[in-house]
C-alpha cells in the first residue's frame, strides 16, 4: 500500500493483518500457505478476466476475497 496506493486500498491491508495474525497464531508456515493460496487465486482470477475481456489492464480486482478464501482453504485444511 505505501508504494502504489492504488494497487492496494486500505481496508485489504487492515484485513491481511487480521488474517495474517489468525494464520500466524496455528503457526507460521500456515499463514504462508494461505498467503501463497491467495495469491494464486488472485493470479488466476485476473489471468481469466484478462482472456475473457480482452486486453484491459486497468481493472482493479479486490483482494479481500482472495484472502478470505485461502484462510478458508487453510482452516477447512486443518481440521479434517
């Protein structure tokens, strides 16, 4: 956030940290893994909007979402 303001709005920061001490407290390698889980789905997300609307690299895709899904693909990892 504090090098492209844009790329990043605050409310993702101020939720990556919530979720970052929630994965971080199981241990730290989790709060990688679903670091890394979002991310990826991030990646794929945009890499499909990108081929299916053309070439327009001036959406902005909300990371929150992503984030929530890798805590959920983490958590729902643990406890089976």
């Amino acid at each position: 956030h504090l090098l492209n303001p844009i790329g990043l709005g605050m409310g993702d920061v101020k939720f990556a940290a919530q979720i970052g001490l929630l994965l971080a407290w199981i241990a730290f390698p989790v709060g990688l893994l679903g670091l890394a889980i979002s991310f990826i789905a991030a990646a794929i997300y945009a890499a499909l909007q990108f081929a299916a609307r053309g070439r327009n690299f001036n959406r902005l895709v909300p990371f929150a979402p992503f984030m929530f899904f890798g805590l959920l693909f983490v958590e729902a990892g643990l406890l089976i």
